[in-house]
C-alpha cells in the first residue's frame, strides 16, 4: 500500500452532499479529496432526482396543457416516449460524470476513483477498480457522505423476481406494458405518474392507509384521485406476501395477503432506504457497520472530533436538497474549527442545520403536485403546540381559474396560537412545486402573521391563495 497522502479535508461519496462539502472546504482554502466508488454526483444525478424529474415533466406539462381551452385539442396524442427517454439520457449525461469531475477540477479538489474504507482515526484506505491501494490521511476531519440504497424486502420468491427499485425505474430504457408499484411513498407516485403517461397500466400497493403518509392526509387523497382518473389502479391497506418470476424473462406475479395474485410485466419495490455504511470501515474507529450515523447538531459524529456525516447516511433528512444543506452547514463548521474561530450554533446559526427540524421543505412532481414545508397538524399536535389549520380551496383562487380549466387543489396553513407565526404549511395543485419556497421563508424566517398580511400577492396568480388563508384565519 502506497505512503499516506495528507490532505485538510477528506470527503468519503461524491453524492451532492460530498460535492457541497467540497466545494466549501475549498472555498474556505482548505486542501481536500474526494473518493467515489460509481460517478461523481451521485443517486440525485443519476437514478433519481435528475432523471426521475425529466420523466415527469413531460407528463406534467402535457397535464397542464390538456387544461387550457384553444390548447386541449392539440395535445390528446400519446407522449413521445422515445424522445422522453432520449432527453432523460440527456440530462443524465449517459450516466457518464465527466462534466462533475471537470468541476471538481476547476476548484482545485482531488478525486479518487474506487471503495473508499475509514482506515482508522483520521484515515481512509482507497481501493481504486484498478487494484490500486492508497491511504489519504486528514488533518482536520473525514466526511462521511455515502448515502442510502433502496430496500428490498425479504420475501419469497423476491430474489428471482428481479424486481426494480428506484434505480431501474429512472433509468429504464422503455415503457413496460404493465408496471406494478409496491409503496405509497415519493418514488411510488412519482414513477407511477410518470409510466402511467409514457404507455404503461400502473399498479399501485400501498401497505398503509394513503399514499405519501409524511405529508397531510389530502396531499395523498388527492394524488391516488388523479392517479386514478389517468388509468392507473391505486390499492391501499394492501400487503404484499410473495413474488413469483418464472425464469430471467416472463410476466410477474405478486401474492398479497389473502391470497390474491396480480400480474404485471415489471415490479418496482419502493420501500424504503438503508444507509451504505456496511463496509466502509466504522468498525476501524469504533461505529457498527451497516447503520446509520448518529451525529450532533453541527453534524459531527460524537466522541469522534474528526469524523463527521452528511446527507442520507446520518438519518435526519433523506432529501437531496437537505443533504446539501447540511454539508454548507458542516463545510462551514470544518472551516471555523479549522481556523480556531467560535462556532454559532444557536437555532438557526450558522453552525447548525436547524431546518432540518424546523422549515423542512418538499415537492412531489405527481399531477396535481404536492408541496410542503415544516410541520403537518398531527406533527404540531404531538410535538405540544396549541395550533389551528387554516385550509382553503385553491381553485377558488382567480389565478388557479386562469391556469387551468377545472384546477384541483387545497391548501393548508398551520398556526402556532400563541406566537402568532407558522409552523407549516402545504399546497396540493398544479404549479404547487414552484409556490412552496414562499412558505419555506415564512416558516423558516419566523415571519409574525401581522406581517405576512403585508405580503400582497400580484393578482391574478395562483399565491392570491396566501391572501384567502390570512382572510379565513383572520375572519
């Protein structure tokens, strides 16, 4: 094995939430690798948020178009589905990173290409697909940023079904003809959404009473509607029991409980995710492999002052936008330990990713989408808060009338009584994706409902909706 090579910093996953920590370890001119085992940009870029997002959005705009009188007509066709897939391998790069290594390049970071393993305190050994052995030693700390993989549960029969997860499903290269989706959670609507509109019969089994259970029960209710009313079959309360797949190719068949069998061409898995830690080395520092990593709030692992972990893997959030934002805030914090500055670590300081807890946002690129940020009602409810749920019916708003003939959509404000501020607030509807960073900054920034009422919406536009919330709240 090749002789230490030191630098400040040592990066372990080029996800988005490596790439961030790398990017701001050297802004603040520290010295720093990068180790990637597949390509450099990671899940997001890949096999889900990039490529599942340039599935969708020809499904949602031709949704949208088939909405708008003297434009309907036009679009009744079939979607493209060549040319959707092409313009998805487009984005994907052919999953080819050349384009984020020359990134990584241009600031100055080194990249390091094979299995990356923690080789004890402060070190990381490399095996590089070539065979070749380095050790990269850090003289301030070691990010963890390795991500999840999708969860494959173990049933019978499962292991010959060759079913997909989220991976086969952003990147298939054409349409099955019967897809059946196990899950109700973001990847479920979102890949049923999206292979419901290029062609094939979607299946949808949820376990649970709803589909997308973390948001407002109405956000699901209104999705499996739509997703109805496109041709797809949505179950819920269902349960799963076995697979069966007769050789490498034919139809396949699940088994749910009480004995019913349903057969489709393809089976998408979307049950959950696991944290990638069962062989990069924390047994070498003390950590059990395979689970997930605890860390305080500025990310660090404790007891290990070196050692931190961002993104997926330490379990706050698993969303790629939080993932980032934990690396600026722990980028920011290895920095500051680095030049032996204090460190600002009160609620929203910028040492602690607080809206993590507090403003966390989403968006569900399903027809209508759904969007939401910091807490729902039962959240508020259990956490203690004397709160009350402000809803309105968005196509009641004259913007949502002027987006689309017959727009579906609801939004619902919740209120904390006793500071008069919001503590979330979600929008179910067309265009509801691009509306929820308004909310973000009025939850985030503890913005006082006296003050929001000064907020005035351009008229005619879909956020008039914040004005009907206040009036309905106000009375």
């Amino acid at each position: 094995m090749s002789e230490a090579v030191e630098y400040d910093v040592v990066v372990l996953g080029g996800g988005p939430a490596g790439e961030n920590i790398v990017d701001r370890t050297r802004a603040a001119g520290l010295s720093t690798a990068l180790v990637e085992s597949e390509l450099v940009g990671g899940e997001c870029s890949y096999w889900a948020c990039v490529p599942s997002k340039a599935l969708l959005r020809p499904a949602l705009a031709r949704a949208d178009a088939r909405r708008v009188p003297g434009l309907a007509g036009a679009v009744q066709g079939p979607l493209d589905t060549a040319a959707v897939l092409a313009h998805r391998n487009y984005r994907t790069g052919d999953w080819k990173d050349q384009g984020q290594i020359d990134w990584i390049d241009s600031i100055g970071a080194h990249v390091y290409r094979g299995h990356g393993r923690l080789y004890g305190v402060r070190k990381v050994a490399v095996t590089s697909p070539e065979g070749e052995h380095h050790i990269l030693s850090a003289r301030h700390a070691v990010v963890v940023a390795t991500g999840t993989r999708a969860v494959i549960p173990d049933l019978p029969g499962i292991a010959g079904a060759r079913p997909w997860t989220s991976r086969e499903a952003t990147s298939a290269q054409e349409a099955p003809g019967r897809l059946l989706i196990v899950g109700g959670s973001v990847v479920a609507v979102e890949m049923a959404t999206a292979w419901q509109a290029l062609g094939s019969q979607v299946t949808v089994l949820a376990r649970g009473s709803g589909l997308l259970p973390r948001m407002e029960p109405f956000a699901g209710e209104l999705v499996a509607d739509a997703l109805r009313e496109a041709g797809a079959v949505v179950r819920t309360g269902v349960s799963v029991e076995a697979v069966v797949r007769d050789g490498s190719t034919g139809p396949v068949s699940v088994v749910l409980e009480g004995g019913e069998t349903l057969e489709g061409d393809e089976l998408l898995m979307a049950t959950g995710r696991a944290p990638r830690t069962e062989d990069i080395g924390l047994d070498t520092v003390g950590l059990p492999a395979g689970r997930w990593i605890d860390v305080d709030d500025t990310c660090r692992v404790p007891g290990h002052d070196w050692l931190y972990a961002v993104g997926d893997v330490n379990h706050r959030v698993l969303l790629t936008h939080q993932g980032k934002y934990q690396a600026r805030i722990a980028g920011a914090v290895i920095a500051a330990r680095a030049a032996g500055t204090p460190l600002d670590t009160a609620p929203w300081g910028a040492h602690t990713p607080t809206a993590d807890t507090r403003a966390l946002p989403q968006a569900v690129f399903t027809d209508p989408e759904a969007a939401a940020v910091g807490l729902t009602l039962a959240e508020a409810e259990r956490a203690g808060h004397r709160v009350r749920a402000v809803d309105y019916d968005m196509s009641k708003v004259s913007g949502a009338g002027l987006y689309a003939d017959g727009y579906t959509g609801r939004a619902r404000m919740i209120v904390d009584l006793d500071r008069e501020v919001l503590l979330g607030v979600t929008f179910v509807g067309p265009g509801a994706a691009e509306m929820i960073h308004a909310a973000t900054i009025a939850v985030a920034g503890e913005v006082p409902i006296q003050r929001l009422w000064h907020a005035v919406p351009s008229f005619p536009t879909i956020s008039e909706v914040w004005l009907r919330l206040l009036e309905t709240y106000r009375g």
